[in-house]
C-alpha cells in the first residue's frame, strides 16, 4: 500500500486507488493515514467529521463510512485476498486502525528525511544535511490534503505538516547558505519573503544571500522593507537578532563572509545574543 498526504490525497493498492469520492471517508482516510499503526478513537473520528455536536446517528454513519473504506480497499486487493480488508483497516476496542508500515506514507518518509537532516547538520555534514532538506520537501506535491474537506482534527493536523514544511525549508536554505550557494539562493528567496511577508528568517537569509553575492545595498533594502512593514502592519521593531544582523552590515563585519563557522546555527541566529 502506498498513502500520499503532502498534496492531494492518493491511496494505492497494487495500482489501483482506494480513496473515496465521498468527503466524510475521504477525511475517516486521511486521519487514519497519519498515524499508522495507532488506534484511532470513535470520538476522534466523530469530532473530525462532525465537530462538537454529531447528530444522534454518529457511531452507525461512522462504522457505515469504514464499511464504504473496507469495500474500497477489498476491490484493489483483489479477488485473491479474501478478508484482508479487515485486517488492513482493523476494529479495535474504542477505535479503528489501519495496520500498514509508516513507510507506507509520504508523511513519514517525509519525517525521517528531515530528521536525518537535523543529525547531518548538528554533526557539520552541510552536504548530507541539504540533501536530506531537499529529498524531503520533494515528496510534497502541493499543500497539505488539498483535496480533501478537514474538519478540526485534521486542520491542526494539516497546520503542523504546513509549519514542518516551512521550517524544512529554512533548514535547506541555512544549509545551502553554509555551503555557499548564496548567489543561487536569491532568486527563492525573493520568492518566499513575497509569500512570507513578516517572517524574519527568511528576510535575515534574504539579506545574508545578497550580502555575499556582493550586493550589501540590496540586503539593506530587504531590512528597511521588512522594518517598515512590521511597523506598520503590526506595530513591532524587529527583533534584536536582526537588528544586530544589520548592524553587522553597515560596519561590514567580517564574520558575514564566514560561510561555514564552527558555530551550528541557523542564519537568523548569526547575531543571537
């Protein structure tokens, strides 16, 4: 079996699909998919199709939509594996689980990868590290469960997978930024500050990425943008770590050129007190 969350919903057996057209199994599926192996509890599954008021039907709608699942995945096994349905999304006290290996789903791959990442970049393997970042945010094919309609469980659930993913892609950058891809960053990153207008990091990478590709007026500018923005929009002055990165520029400090010091932190922490 193979499960995609990061993007559109894809369930697969033996190529064939066993994702629902209805929305409320879409989500039952879904849920289950993130946590492989792990009960899911009725209430769980009732608070994400129905909120905090299911109507008095709930339990017999609910073991209906696992029957509508069954009978979806039954039809990609196959003729040749008789009951396995049943086994594969089990009934456990209290709860329903899907019994497959969490490497059946991209969203577990997707966090081994970037746990992987982590340890290369803790242990100052910048190459290993920017590789696993990358191999990561490549199994994302759009965000989170597009397609599917989430209830609140799954909403959080899609929020956190959206926050990892941003933060992932902080992580490459730091990484790449190590190595010295700074010129090849600033086209991405002029990207990412346009979709992330308030974010420090990515506006402290920005200007890190333009300073060294010998444009310290370009760099200036990101920090005025931002200052004037944050101001403005939400009445705040930056934070001390990206004032004190500024500075950095205007003296031209010479630690700025230090592509990869001994210290393992990211770009937004350069100057962190």
């Amino acid at each position: 079996m193979k499960i995609q969350v990061l993007g559109p919903l894809s369930a697969e057996v033996n190529g064939g699909s066993l994702v629902p057209t209805a929305g409320k199994p879409r989500q039952i599926l879904s849920l289950l998919a993130l946590y492989p192996g792990r009960v899911m509890p009725v209430p769980t599954l009732m608070e994400e199709i129905w909120g905090t008021e299911p109507p008095q039907s709930a339990l017999t709608t609910l073991q209906t939509y696992i029957l509508q699942l069954r009978r979806h995945l039954g039809t990609a096994m196959g003729p040749d594996a008789p009951g396995r349905a049943k086994e594969v999304l089990a009934t456990r006290h209290g709860g329903y689980l899907l019994q497959i290996p969490p490497e059946c789903v991209d969203v577990h791959e997707y966090e081994r990868l970037v746990t992987e990442g982590r340890s290369a970049f803790e242990a100052g393997d910048d190459e290993a590290s920017a590789d696993r970042f990358r191999r990561a945010l490549e199994l994302w094919r759009g965000p989170a469960l597009v397609d599917v309609r989430v209830g609140p469980v799954l909403s959080i659930e899609v929020m956190r997978l959206e926050e990892s993913r941003l933060g992932t892609v902080e992580r490459r950058i730091d990484a790449d930024l190590r190595l010295g891809r700074h010129s090849e960053l600033i086209a991405e990153l002029a990207e990412l500050t346009a979709r992330y207008p308030h974010h420090e990091g990515l506006h402290s990478q920005a200007m890190v990425a333009l300073y060294r590709s010998g444009r310290q007026a370009s760099a200036l500018a990101v920090y005025r943008k931002l200052r004037i923005r944050l101001i403005e929009e939400l009445g705040v002055e930056p934070s001390p770590q990206l004032q004190r990165l500024h500075h950095a520029m205007l003296s031209v400090d010479p630690q700025l050129d230090v592509v990869a010091g001994a210290r393992r932190t990211s770009t937004f922490d350069l100057y962190a007190a």
